[in-house]
C-alpha cells in the first residue's frame, strides 16, 4: 500500500520538476522528494527527526550562495 501524501508542494527549475511530499507511515511521518529530469525519477526518504538537520544545512547552503552571489 502506498502512504498517502499530507502535503505536497512542487518546485520547477531549469529543466527538472521536484515533488516535496509529507507523508505518514506505521513508523511516523516523513518527506519523499522525487526528481524529474530527462524522463528519469528518482527520489529520496528523510524521516521526520532529520528535517531540522535538513533545514539547518539548507540555510547554510543559502547564505553560502548569497555571500558569495
């Protein structure tokens, strides 16, 4: 069975399509980002205590950018 989508957002950039779902299974929630590109998927599972990490490193991935932007 697959786990139903709470909440998905969709980012076009270039040429590749993401879909960022929130989704909740047996073991707790958790966010599926797929990649569309050239006709190829693939996707990546973060369980939900990682998402902070994740934001975490994002924003110092941005600031990077900004700086030296």
């Amino acid at each position: 069975m697959v786990d139903p989508e709470i909440l998905t957002e969709k980012i076009v950039t270039q040429n590749k399509t993401f879909l960022v779902d929130l989704k909740k299974n047996q073991a707790g929630f958790y966010l599926k980002v797929s990649e569309w590109s050239n006709s190829k998927k693939s996707s990546i599972f973060l369980p939900a205590e990682g998402i902070d990490r994740m934001i975490e490193i994002l924003h110092k991935f941005k600031s990077q950018i900004s700086d030296t932007g």
